[in-house]
C-alpha cells in the first residue's frame, strides 16, 4: 500500500482471478486526528478470460456440396462483454472482413458470413480455413482477445459412390455373392469411366461379370468365390462434365465363409468297441470364419434302447454340454421318459437315462451350422460316426467242487457242484451214465436248482444240486456225469446274452455201514447230566465196531473205551457217560467218521450231530407285590417273571401257593403268557385281609426233550395294610419333659402307606401348628405322628383346649379336640 497525498494506492502481490471484487476504507485519521466520516465502500469486476467460440457452421473438419456457404459461428464474452470493433474473419490469407462489411451479419452473439455476399465461390475439393478473432471490452487495461480458426472441404463435385452390398466388415455365405454399388451425378455418369478392382483385378463395363444400370453397378461372378477377404475398391466414375468420383478410390472388405462346421476328436471313435451301457460322446466341432451357431446343434442317435427309432438331442437338453469346441451327450444325464422310454427293471437295479444295449451299433448323427451370416443362410453339415456296444460277459459259468465224493448204495443219488458266474446261473442240467463215457448214450438230462443258504458272494456261486435223484443203485459202480449250465448274462431282456459251458466228474456208488441217530436227536436238550448217545450202525453183511472211529466233543473214542458198546443184535453204538459227565449249557457234538462193514467196505459218508445238555431249573425276578412291601389292594394281581436258560418252562410244571393254598394252570386264576406267572384273585373269589401277611410260593419246571424236568420253587410274603381310624391319646396329655404323656400321638387311615398333614387350631381358630405326618411301619412307631404341645416357632403353647385337623389331598380325614396340661 502506498500513501501519496491525496492518493492511496494498493498495489497486489499476486494476479488477480476472474470474477467481482469487493473494496472497503474502513479508516483514515487527519493531521488533527479527526476520523473518516463515513467509510468508503465500492465494487468492481475483474475480467481475465478473452471470449469464448462455439457452434461454428460448418463444422471443423465437414465435408459439404454447396460451393458458397453461409459460415457461422457463435461468440461471447459473460464478463465486460464484446468489443464490435475488433471483430474481424478472414478466409484463408485474404483480408478481414469487418464487423460492418456487407457480408458480415452480427447480433452481438452470432456472427453469420454470407459467401455468395462477398462473391466468394469454393470450388469442388477445396479446403476453406476460417479465422474469427474477437475481443472483450473492459473499462480499464487492454482486452483480453483471441482468435478462433477452423477448416471445412467442398465435395468435388464429381459422382457419389453408395455401397449397397456386401457392406464393409460383413460375411457372406453366397457362392456367387454379388457386389452392388449405386453411382449418383445430377449430371449423369459417363459409364466408360466406370473402373471396379476386386483382390487386385480390374473390371470395366466391359465385362459381362460387371453391368451398369444407372445409377446401379453390379458385379455377378461366374464362378463361386474362394473363401476368406475379398477386397474391393471403386476407383473411378465420372459424371458427364468430367467431375471425378467423390472420395475415390472407394475401398472396402468382405469375407466369403462356404464352408460348413468341421467335426473331430469323435468319442467314441468310428469303429471303436466299448463295454460301457452309457457311453459318453463327444465330438469337437469347429467353424474357421463365423462360429459355430450353438442353437443349431444336435445329436442324432440310432440304437437307443427301447426308444422305437431314432432320437435328438439338442444343446439347451438335459444331459448335453455344449463347451466350445466340444458337444457332448452324458446319456446318465437324459431324460429317458422324455423320449417314451420306460424300462421293465426295478428303478433301483440300473439308474436313469438311456442306454446302449448290447451287440447293438449305435450311430450318431452331429449336425451343426455355422452362425448366421450377413448374406445368404447358413452353412450347416452333419457327420456320422458309429460303434459297438459288446458283451460284458463271454464265458459260461464256472463249474467246479462235484459232490458227493462218493455214495451209499442204500441211498438215493443226488449229484451237485458248485457253479459260479457273474451274471449268476439261469439254468443247469445235468446227463450220466455208468458206463464211463457221456458221447455216445447217456441217461438223463436230469433237472438241478440251485440249494438255500449256500451262496459264496466271493464268487457270486451256489451250490446246484440235481431236483431228483438219478437211482438207487443197489450195488458198486462209478458214475460218470456231465453238469452243463447257463449264466444269468440276461442284459437288456436279451437271451442271446447267455452263455453255457460245461464240465465232468464221477461219484463212487460204494457199499458199508451206514450210521442214524436214534437218540438223542439234533438239537434235541437233556436234563440228564450223564444222558448216554445211541447210534444206528447197520449193515447186511455186518459191522466191524475196531476201526470205527468216534468223536464226542471233540474227545476221540475209540473202540475198547469202556463207555463205548455195539449191540450187533440190534444194530446200535451206545455211548455211556458217568455220571456228572455234561455240564449246564453244553452243546455235545457227535461226529462219527468211519466205520467199516466185515468186508472191509467204508462207511458211505459221515455222522455229524449235536444236542444240548440243560441242568438248571428255572429262574424267578420281579416279583408283584415286592416281597415284604405293604399294599392296601384287597384283590392285588401276584406275579412273578419266570425264565430257563435254554429249555425254556414247561406250562403243566407251573404252579403258586398262595396262604396254603395250591393253583395250577387249570385254575382259571392262574395264567402264563411265556413269561409271566399271574394269579388274579378276583377270578378265584379270594380277597386277602387287611393286616394280614400273605405269602407265595411258585413252582415251576423246564422243558428238556430227554430226562425229567429240572424244578425250583420260590418264595415271598407281602403285608395287607391294616385298616386304622382316628384315633388321639393320651387326651389330655401333659408335655412337662417329666416322661409321662409328653405328647399327643394320632392315629389315621391308611398312615402305614401314605403321609397326611396335622393342623392345630386354638380356640380362636387360629391355626398355631402345622406338620407332616408319617407314614408309618409300625403301630409303634410314634416319632413322625405326635404334637409336643409347641407351636410353629418352637415356643411352648399355653394349657387348654385345641382343635386337630387331618387332611390329606385336601380331604379331611379326621378331625376333634385335644387337651394340653401343664
């Protein structure tokens, strides 16, 4: 700031910004030291910014027909507003025009030339600079100007070219795609200088590939283009005064796509064989130029099974994948009722979709199109391919452990083996003969099936055994016999699947001995700790007891073995055991491996058993009433769980004592459901008394097949309760601790099986003392049902006269007076 008398300047550090500025002096003091009368107080507008352009006519860069152009453009300046004075444009470097020339029309916004005014005349491929300078008018330092310049072309004049097709950057998928141009002159176009260069080669009207039909030029090959970019220009047309072509030469790109998707990678490859019911398929397909089109896309499939023909699938299905460029079908994945498919088996044997049968060739159609191009339809193609679906099973079952080993002549002849296949067997038969071959004549063939529980899952095999025998043959031969069988291989409902082998074997037919049980049978239970074995040893020409040998749970017992004797008379190997021999719970295995008639001829096949021995009486629990407990039901049901550790309880050895008196199972009273002995009581007309000790006694048995059965009895008493009254002594009574009558004692009914509560009123009514009360045990038992002569706290309550309550439930049982002394 600087103070020139009578000037005060201040000067600013910095530029000013564009905008309103506000001035103030606030103060200012004389020589005297008189103060500014009034401050001083004013605004002004700092104007930086030169004007601004806009909207020019025509624009920068445009390309227009008309030779003499009006140009526009729009100025302004928002602060001190323009300067008329210093508007000027120029044309290129010819002189400016001025605000007041008769070319220049301004409003104070837009400034319009007129070049047909100024006589200004463009000719046709002419490039027209403009410049328009503008300033601003502030009131203080110089405007702030600027000068705005921009360019705009005058079309040549000369014909204009309009691509009709194939446009630039399209597709075609024509064989003979023509191009088509239309040519426009006012003037007309002179047809001579018509000149069209496709992929480098030059065609003029001349041609019979390219014709002129003004204002249409249209170029038609004779033969199908080679596919990829085909590149056009138009370089020349004339109009009839000589103007060239506008733009030229006019260039452009097309490309020719004529073939159709290609197919690939097939899976499963033409020919090929698989196992799998559900063979996944794919295939890649590609298209070089447009893409596939993924909509077009299908499989077509010959020799699904049960589906009656063919069936398609396309790529928005269940089950089929479109993953470019791979188009796979998951037939575990389809739908098969889609199709009318439904399948005779179980749902739960195979799962769901369709399947590929056996021996079956499956053919599959892919078929896709290319995306839709810009001209003509689509290229579409389909590839078929095909494989085999084979058996999953060849060979016939296995057959193998022929049995028996040998045979009795006293027996009829059943044959088996063991059979096994995967697929399991359907059926089995079986031929023989005794002569020692199967080729020339044979008896037979004889039906088998297969035998229960004999299933091996290891090897999916049973035992197959013949459904009747073969004979009974009564003397010594060999029998040679052939066992054919058949898998179960029945895949897809398809006999054909099956298949069939066969092997053979002999059996022996041999005399000897031959052994029975007579006693005890299998599984039979004993109750005799010393029960003696007796087997069924014949033979017409006798049995010779020395080689024989016996083994009883696991201990081997020869001949000589004082416990072991044969009756030849009878027939009969008896094994006796002394006394104490079994134990309780022991199962006894017999098992009798050889024995030889007196020609020496073996014993046909083995003796193998096994009995228990039982030597525990039955069992007793949960007893009803418990034993010693107090009930108050006169006609109580009794009962008694009796169990056997293995022979279970014999119902007619079942009885109960009940006060002297017996009851068995033919008293109506008296019931047994297996496990449970009751007596009701009520059926027997018996009701016990109350007080009175009643006591039980059961008796029951086991029920072993061999010996007398092992017996037990049980016992138990349960207490009637006794049927009391209310009752109060002594009354009076003296609690004065000297021994004597010291409290009051209250009998009630039922107080040996439930509790009741004791409330003492005064004579006022007002309750004093309240306790719980027994139940008791005993007549004796005095602790749990008295009243001391105190009150709730604990404090003595004077001499006189008290009213008792006694209530259980909320029922009143007994009520009166009681006399307190002191």
């Amino acid at each position: 700031m600087d103070w020139t008398p009578p000037t005060l300047t201040w000067t600013p550090l910095s530029d000013w910004i564009s905008g309103p500025v506000h001035v103030e002096l606030v103060s200012a003091d004389d020589s005297l030291g008189n103060e500014l009368e009034s401050p001083l107080d004013w605004w002004f507008t700092m104007d930086l910014e030169p004007p601004e352009f806009w909207g020019e006519t025509p624009a920068d860069g445009a390309i227009i027909d008309d030779p003499e152009p009006d140009i526009v453009v729009h100025i302004a300046d928002t602060l001190s507003g323009l300067d008329s004075d210093c508007l000027w444009m120029t044309i290129g470097s010819g002189t400016p025009y001025l605000v007041d020339d008769p070319a220049v029309t301004w409003d104070g916004e837009v400034w319009e030339f007129s070049s047909a005014t100024a006589g200004l005349w463009f000719p046709g491929g002419s490039t027209v600079d403009v410049c328009v300078n503008a300033c601003d008018s502030p009131d203080y330092c110089p405007p702030n100007d600027s000068t705005h310049c921009w360019s705009f072309s005058i079309a040549t004049g000369g014909p204009i070219a309009t691509i009709i097709e194939p446009l630039d950057g399209t597709i075609s998928a024509c064989s003979l795609q023509a191009i088509i141009i239309t040519i426009t002159d006012s003037d007309g176009v002179n047809e001579s200088t018509i000149e069209l260069e496709i992929d480098g080669v030059a065609f003029d009207t001349g041609d019979p590939k390219l014709s002129w039909s003004e204002p249409t030029l249209i170029f038609q090959p004779d033969s199908v283009w080679s596919e990829g970019s085909i590149e056009v220009s138009l370089n020349s047309a004339s109009d009839m005064l000589g103007n060239e072509l506008s733009g030229a030469p006019i260039e452009w790109t097309f490309t020719v796509d004529l073939t159709p998707p290609d197919y690939s990678n097939m899976i499963p490859a033409d020919g090929a064989q698989s196992l799998d019911w559900q063979q996944l398929i794919s295939v890649d397909i590609a298209d070089a130029i447009l893409g596939v089109d993924v909509d077009s896309l299908e499989f077509e499939i010959d020799g699904v099974y049960r589906a009656g023909g063919l069936i398609i699938l396309r790529a928005t299905d269940d089950g089929v994948l479109w993953t470019d460029p791979t188009f796979t079908l998951d037939p575990g994945m389809i739908d098969e009722s889609a199709f009318g498919i439904a399948y005779p088996w179980p749902e739960d044997t195979l799962g769901a979709g369709i399947y590929f049968p056996e021996f079956a060739t499956i053919t599959i159609t892919a078929r896709a199109f290319d995306q839709m191009p810009d001209y003509c339809d689509p290229n579409g193609s389909e590839f078929v391919w095909s494989f085999e679906i084979l058996d999953d099973d060849t060979l016939g079952p296995d057959v193998f452990e022929f049995g028996p080993a040998y045979e009795s002549t006293q027996n009829d002849v059943y044959l088996e083996a063991r059979i096994a296949d995967p697929s399991g067997v359907h059926v089995a038969e079986l031929i023989w003969d005794d002569d020692g071959e199967l080729d020339v004549d044979f008896n037979g063939p004889v039906a088998m099936d297969s035998v229960s529980m004999t299933h091996d899952p290891s090897d999916n095999s049973w035992i197959w055994r013949t459904t009747a025998p073969i004979g009974n043959f009564n003397s010594p031969r060999t029998i040679t016999y052939r066992i054919t069988a058949t898998d179960d291989d029945y895949d897809f409902l398809n006999p054909d699947d099956r298949s069939t082998a066969f092997a053979d074997s002999i059996c022996p037919i041999l005399g000897g001995p031959v052994a029975t049980y007579i006693t005890p049978e299998p599984g039979e239970i004993t109750a005799c700790d010393n029960q003696p074995i007796v087997i069924s040893l014949t033979d017409p020409d006798g049995v010779d007891p020395a080689p024989m040998v016996l083994r009883i749970d696991g201990e081997v017992v020869p001949w000589g073995d004082p416990r072991l004797s044969y009756d030849p008379t009878a027939g009969e190997l008896t094994f006796q055991p002394e006394d104490a021999w079994w134990s309780d719970m022991q199962t006894i295995t017999v098992f009798l491996t050889l024995a030889e008639d007196s020609l020496g001829n073996p014993m046909w096949d083995t003796l193998s058993y096994s009995f228990q021995a039982d030597l525990q009486a039955p069992n007793y629990a949960n007893e009803m009433p418990p034993a010693w407990t107090m009930i108050r039901n006169a006609e109580a049901v009794i009962s008694v769980d009796i169990s056997d550790n293995l022979a279970g309880v014999r119902a007619n050895e079942l009885a109960m004592r009940i006060d002297g008196v017996r009851y068995d199972l033919s008293d109506g009273g008296l019931s047994w459901d297996g496990a449970v002995l009751s007596f009701a009581p009520a059926v027997e007309g018996v009701e016990f008394i109350a007080g009175d000790t009643v006591c039980v006694r059961v008796y029951a048995g086991d029920d072993p097949d061999l010996c007398e059965p092992n017996r037990s009895e049980f016992d138990w008493c349960f207490l009637m309760e006794p049927k009391i009254t209310c009752n109060l002594f002594p009354n009076p009574f003296t609690p004065n601790d000297d021994g004597i009558n010291d409290f009051a004692v209250f009998d009630y009914p039922e107080m040996f099986s439930g509790d009741a509560e004791l409330l003492i009123f005064d004579i006022r009514n007002k309750l004093i003392y309240k306790s719980t009360i027994g139940p008791v045990s005993e007549m004796g038992e005095y602790d749990n049902r008295l009243w001391t002569g105190i009150d709730g706290t604990g404090n003595k309550v004077r001499p006189g006269l008290y009213l008792y309550v006694i209530e259980k439930d909320g029922e009143i049982l007994c009520n009166g007076t009681v006399v307190l002394q002191r």
